[in-house]
C-alpha cells in the first residue's frame, strides 16, 4: 500500500510514542457516515467491521449524535455515590428487554466478565464455602485482556509470559457433552462461562444441543452460567442476546461493545438467583454509569427494542451468507455464523485478505489464520453491503 505524507507522519508519530500493541493497516480514519468511512485523504470505505462489533448503529446516527451532544453540554460524570438519569434510565430499558432482574455498568467487556467471575465466587462462597471457586470455560473461547478473564479464555498463547497466573481455571471442548460432564465431576467448579457465538476463536456459533444439555448440568449442580455476550449481543445475531437462540436462560450475561454505539461501556445483567450477592463494598467501578455512556446506551437499547430492527439484523446477515456461499469459490472452506457475526473460513491467509481489502475500499477482520470475519454495523445498507461483497468477491 502506497502511503501519503499525511499518513506517514501519523504513523511516524505513533512508532515513537505508542506501545507496539497493535498490528496496524495503514489507513488514518477521519470520519463515517452510515457503514461507511472516510480517511484522510478522502478515500471511502465500506465498513464491515464497526470498530470489532462496537459501532452498532454506525457512522453519523442522528439521535446517537444528538444524544451524546446533549449530554455533553449537561454533565459528562458523576460519582456512583449519587443518581444520573441516563443511568437509571438504560438500566430500567435492559431490564425491562431482557427480563433480568439486576443490572450492574461497568467500562468494558473484561471488565464485565471479571465482574461476573466474582459474583460467580462470593455467591458460591456463601453457600457452600471457600474450596468451591473454579471457573469452567471452553477451548478457543475468549473472556478478555484483563488477568481472569484472560485465564477464563480458553487459548493457552494468550497466557504466555504473565506468569504467575492466577489459579482457579479449567477448560473443556465446546460441542463435547460428554467431556463437559466429566469436567463436572470436578467439585470445586463454581461457575461456566460460555460465548453463544465464539468471535476471536474463529466465529462458531455455539451447538444447540450442546449448551442446553450443559446448562441443565450445571442447572443440577448449583454451578453458575455466565454467557458472555460481549460481542454476539446487542442485535448483533439478530436477537438481542445470542443465547436466545436456545432454551436456556443463563444466570449472568456479560455484554460491551455494542450497547452504546461507540462510547466504551460494559455490563452485566443477573437473574434473581445472583442478583443480590453483591453488597456495598465488594465491588465498583469509577466509570461505570458514566452519563456519557449511559445517554449514548439509551439510544442503542431504544433501537433495540423495535423487533423489525432485530428482524432485519437476521434477514442481512442471511442475505451475506446466502450470497458469499453462492460464489461457490474453491478458496472458501465454510461460511458460518449468526445474523451480522458471520466467519468465512478460507484456505489461505485471511490477513492477507484483510490487508488486500482495505486497499480496495473494503474493512473486514480476521478470527485465526484462516477465517474473514465481518461484523457490519447493524444498520448497513442493502447497497452498501453489495459493494463490499463485490470487493471481498474480488480478493477472494
């Protein structure tokens, strides 16, 4: 890829002041509208990735914009030691959608799933003790950066080098019941933590069957289930959570990314079994409920409540689907996924892809060596997801 000046000195001026945290394409963002967006020099590009599931309503949305306007020029934060409107006003909306009991905001998905770990263990710790504390998750799942909900996430490459790691940790295969039943003959295991949709472990939608007889497991042993719906929820499936797809009803959901659009926010949601575990004291967040957040939460969770908004979440993402998989490519290998969190499995690079794309106008990400994924803003046109299929036609 050719850079211009202006990109060159962004990114000379991030080599010598940012942590090398980051494999970056080099293209500068400047602004979007809809799913599309604009770098600095002008150049568009059709978006299917809203910022890794977090631009749910896209680019420019107007009661989005509105909304964060307003609020800015009132009150950006207070304390959580007083009351802020926008607050209480999302937690009454996801409580009122979702038919949980209690909600708790935090900042981000690792922090919700940290969260959730500890409500898992203090309610476990109640009840039957301080030996019964183990976290059960799947291979390849992932939890997050932060230290349990890193060693929550099934990928041993993500545990290398912070040593020492907590402890308390085990993991099973995904679709494997039978596995999963002698990994529950383990007596300390307090909690399950699962993904409806495993994202950065290569977009596999969880299996029916599976997760139900797992749950019922768990149901049986008192073992906390924790859903983590960090990117699989806010609509992106085309439910509100990835999980109602099954009859299940996890006692804690974790979600982020999508519930406010683009202003870092976290949460957590309990039924009434674990919805009063937590006291005064035993846990906070400076953050969390920011009014900022919360302003930005309502206008997402107000979208969401529209069932003809969910329903065409799903009629897009089959459209996707049913369109990459009638190319019939050699390349391809499987296309997977739920409503607007699709994996196009592929036999070569899939980063190779992705930079190949970008140069033609087209963002996507990747999910392992081998797997596209594509996470469009739930708001993306008809048009603009033709343009992008045409170019990820064209790279494949």
């Amino acid at each position: 890829m050719e850079l211009t000046q202006k990109v060159k000195n962004i990114q000379e001026k991030w080599d010598a002041n940012f942590m090398k945290t980051y494999a970056q394409i080099p293209v500068v963002m400047d602004k979007g509208e809809g799913a599309t967006i604009t770098d600095i020099d002008g150049k568009k590009y059709v978006d299917f990735t809203s910022g890794i599931g977090v631009s749910s309503l896209g680019y420019g949305h107007k009661g989005l914009v509105e909304a964060i306007q307003y609020q800015a020029s009132k009150l950006l934060h207070s304390s959580n030691i007083f009351f802020n409107q926008p607050h209480v006003e999302a937690g009454a909306k996801l409580i009122a959608l979702s038919g949980y009991d209690k909600v708790f905001f935090c900042n981000s998905g690792t922090e919700a799933n940290e969260g959730a770990m500890k409500i898992a263990r203090k309610y476990s710790d109640l009840k039957y003790g301080g030996d019964r504390g183990t976290i059960l998750s799947l291979n390849k799942s992932f939890h997050g950066r932060t230290m349990a909900s890193l060693m929550a996430t099934g990928k041993e490459a993500y545990h290398k080098y912070f040593y020492p790691l907590p402890t308390g940790y085990k993991y099973v295969e995904k679709n494997d019941i039978e596995a999963f039943k002698e990994a529950l003959k383990d007596e300390t295991i307090c909690a399950f933590i699962f993904e409806a949709v495993q994202g950065e472990g290569g977009v596999y939608p969880i299996n029916k069957d599976f997760i139900e007889e797992a749950v019922k497991l768990c149901q049986e042993k008192d073992i906390v289930v924790i859903c983590d719906e960090v990117q699989a929820g806010m609509g992106r499936t085309g439910k509100l959570f990835g999980f109602q797809e099954f009859d299940i009803k996890p006692d804690l959901v974790t979600m982020a990314k999508g519930l406010a659009g683009g202003i870092p926010v976290g949460g957590i949601l309990a039924d009434e079994k674990v919805s009063d575990v937590l006291v005064p004291g035993d846990h906070g967040t400076t953050f969390g409920g920011n009014a900022l957040a919360m302003a930005a939460a309502n206008v997402v969770l107000d979208e969401l409540e529209k069932p003809e908004f969910l329903a065409d979440v799903a009629k897009k993402g089959d459209y996707i689907m049913d369109t990459v998989k009638s190319w019939g490519l050699d390349e391809i290998v499987e296309v997977r996924g739920k409503g607007l969190m699709i994996g196009i499995e592929i036999k070569g690079s899939a980063s190779e892809i992705e930079k190949v794309a970008a140069q033609k106008g087209l963002l996507i990400l990747t999910a392992g060596e081998h797997v596209i994924r594509l996470l469009p803003p739930l708001v993306i046109s008809i048009d603009e997801i033709n343009k992008g299929l045409e170019i990820l036609k064209e790279c494949l």
